[in-house]
C-alpha cells in the first residue's frame, strides 16, 4: 500500500507541474495576443 500510494503521491505532482506549466504557456500566449 505505501508503494501505490508513493506512486499515486509523484504521478500527481507530475501531473500538477504540466497543468502549472500549460496554464504558464496559455497566459503567455493571452498577453502576446492583447498586446498586439
């Protein structure tokens, strides 16, 4: 049980990081496109 759940626990953060990291990209893509 404490495997699956280290397992559970790292594929979470990752996920969590591409989330940050897609929400990142889009706000960027939203400013360069206001601002033109």
């Amino acid at each position: 049980m404490h495997n699956i759940n280290r397992s559970t626990t790292d594929t979470d953060i990752l996920t969590h990081k591409h989330t940050h990291t897609i929400i990142y990209t889009e706000i960027v893509c939203y400013m360069h496109s206001f601002h033109k």
